[in-house]
C-alpha cells in the first residue's frame, strides 16, 4: 500500500469496500479488467485531479488501440531491446497517451511501449493483451493538437526523422497554424521551423501570410472563386514571370510562387479526395503505375505543359525528382493527390524499378529540352530527404 496523507474522514468507504472487492476476484478476467475500467472512470470523474489524464489508467484491449500516421520519432533496435528489458522487468512504469476514437483509440505518445505490449510473448502474456492507456482531454482531440502533443512528448527522447517532422509542419501550415503557435506548441524556434518547410522544398508557399490565413482545411469555405486550370501560359504577366529567381547556392535553380504552379492548382497539395478512401486512393495510384504506356502519356502531357511547376521542381537538385514526377503524373491524369504516393509500395519490385525508369526518361527528356546536363537515377533521386519516393 502507497503512504499517503492520514485518512480523516472516509475511512468507513473504505471498510464498505473490501465486499466489492471480493466481488470483483470471482469476476472472469476479461469482464474484471472491464468492470475495474468503469469503477475507475467514476472515481477519475470525483478526483481533484480529474483535469489530469495521467489520474485515470485504463487497460484497454489490443484490438480496440491502433498506432498514430504521423509520429516521427524513431528508436534503433537496441534502444527497442532496452525498452522491451525494461518493461519486462518493470512493468509499465508509464501509460500510453491516447486519444478516444470513433471506433477505438489511436495513440498519441508511446507507439514503441504498444509495440512492447504487442510483440513480447511474455509482456503479451502478462497483461493479458491489453494496454494501459491515459487518454487526453476532450479539448486536445484535433488533429493537430494530437500531433502538437506527440511532438512535444518525443522532443526530449530518441530522435526526430528530419523529413517526417518537416512534412508535419507542412501538415499544421495547412490547418492554419501560424509560426508562432507551431513554435509554442512544439518547442520550436522560428529559424527551425523554416528549415523543415524548406526541406519539403515548400517554403515559398508558406511565405505569404495572407495565404496562410486563408486556408482553412478543416473549416468550410464560402463563395469562393475558383480560377480555372489552363495550359495557356501566354496568360502570365511580366511581372509574374519577373518572380521567376534563382537560389543562391545554385545559378540555374529556378523558382516560382505557389499561384504559378500548375500542380498546386490541379490539387496536388490535397489531404484527401472527395468520394474515395484512402485505400481506394492507393489502389488508384498503384493501377495508374503500373500501366507504362499510360503512365509514360501522362509524364509527357507534365513536362510538356505544366512548365511552371517543372522548372520549380526538375531545377531543383536537392529533392527526389524521380518522385515528384511521378506524383505529378498521377494528379494529372488521374486526380489523386501527392497525399496518396504510398501506393507506389502496393507495385511489384518489377514494376517500381519500371516506372521509375519510366519517369527518369522523361526527366532526362525535359533537362535536356531545357538545355540542362541529362541525369543518372541516383543523381535524379540524390534529395530523397526532400521528397519520399512516390
């Protein structure tokens, strides 16, 4: 039994409880875990600490819990052997952050102690497939909150993947997250987090704050108008082509703001696509793919008529190209968004190494239209910390 402060009043709860708990041993195991679960929650609900999620352990059974799509943080095996030791040994010493879904929970911090739970027979066995969960307040269930919160419980353990972390400051850019509330939210200074935008190769579109404040992915937009996508580049001003610049550490590295891309306005950019799910999305994807001839039609129409977008991306050395392109190709033919490129994992080996063979043709075909030196694929593939492929 736990010391604590001397009990001055209440004792007598306390004595009528022991028949309760003799009750509760006769119970079977699964139904006790459930019934501790709700005796837990009224006492959570009664706590001077009820604000606190740490106050109220649930165990909840494995199927019910699923693992978050955006943690960045990784744990080298030895680390995971050592977190595994150390549950075995000790126990959950420390919950699992969750937050309560429409069909379960989904984890917040702790995806490695879930592994653990999951993975290690004797762990498996100890808590009787089932985790310990805290689960976060109401008020914190938005997505970027949740993200917010993971960031904040990995910063000061293991160690961030660069690129995931930049693609998750793109991921609060697009729900309206200024700089200022990234930087409070997850520990980040100014400096810091205009290098991941820049990692993504996206830093001009989250430039503009008047951008920024109008795009609202998970509010409702109104009379809005929308311009209509063209190939006719004859309708750029000189002033928009004046935009055109290029980076100092590359004389020939050529940029465009984000109303010039092509990509951008065909709904590269989009989080989902309206009507399909996300498995449907990467089957899309995964079909389109593996088809050469279409796949190799649909790279042709980009590089021949997407002109600012290519110059903007295929100038730029330091990212993925063979990826971009294919993303492209996909928006463009197909309207799936770059959001989906996972797909690109449900090909073959045979039929990966083809289409990226098929979209380094088609890069080589646009340097050289463009009076620029042709490229190997691992020169065309060199920033993969820019862009995943596909």
């Amino acid at each position: 039994m736990v010391k604590s402060a001397p009990i001055l009043f209440g004792q007598d709860i306390i004595e009528r409880s022991a028949a309760l708990f003799d009750e509760l041993e006769a119970l079977p195991t699964d139904n006790r875990i459930a019934v501790l679960n709700e005796i837990r929650s009224k006492l959570h609900d009664h706590s001077p600490f009820k604000d606190e999620p740490v106050d109220c352990v649930y165990w909840i059974p494995f199927d019910q819990v699923e693992a978050n799509d955006y943690n960045p943080n990784a744990v080298a095996p030895p680390e995971m052997k050592l977190l595994e030791h150390s549950i075995g040994e000790d126990g959950y010493t420390q919950p699992i952050v969750a937050w309560e879904t429409e069909t379960g929970f989904e984890v917040v911090d702790g995806f490695h102690r879930n592994r653990v739970g999951r993975e290690s027979p004797a762990v498996k066995a100890r808590v009787h497939s089932h985790l310990p969960l805290a689960i976060i307040n109401h008020a914190r269930e938005e997505r970027g909150d949740r993200i917010a919160s993971t960031i904040r419980h990995n910063r000061a353990r293991g160690k961030h993947q660069v690129q995931a972390m930049s693609e998750i400051v793109i991921e609060l850019k697009r729900r309206n997250w200024s700089d200022e509330r990234i930087g409070r939210e997850l520990g980040m200074e100014p400096d810091e987090i205009l290098r991941l935008c820049q990692i993504s190769g996206l830093s001009d579109l989250f430039q503009d704050q008047e951008f920024s404040a109008s795009w609202d992915v998970e509010g409702e937009v109104d009379e809005v108008d929308f311009e209509e996508l063209t190939d006719d580049i004859s309708t750029y001003d000189e002033e928009a082509l004046a935009a055109r610049t290029v980076n100092t550490s590359d004389e020939r590295r050529i940029f465009h703001t984000h109303d010039m891309w092509e990509c951008y306005r065909a709904g590269f950019y989009a989080s989902t696509k309206e009507g399909m799910t996300k498995a449907e999305c990467e089957e899309a994807y995964r079909k389109f793919l593996s088809d050469a001839d279409i796949f190799a039609a649909a790279l042709d129409h980009v590089i021949s008529e997407w002109k600012f977008s290519c110059e903007h991306y295929l100038t730029n050395s330091a990212m993925n190209r063979i990826a971009w392109l294919g993303q492209a190709a996909a928006c463009y033919a197909i309207k799936i968004p770059s959001a989906f490129r996972s797909g690109f994992w449900l090909l073959t080996e045979e039929e990966q190494e083809l289409a990226n063979e098929t979209a380094l043709i088609y890069l080589n075909k646009w340097l050289a239209a463009n009076d620029r030196n042709q490229v190997t694929m691992d020169e065309a593939i060199s920033g993969t910390r820019q862009s995943d492929i596909y």
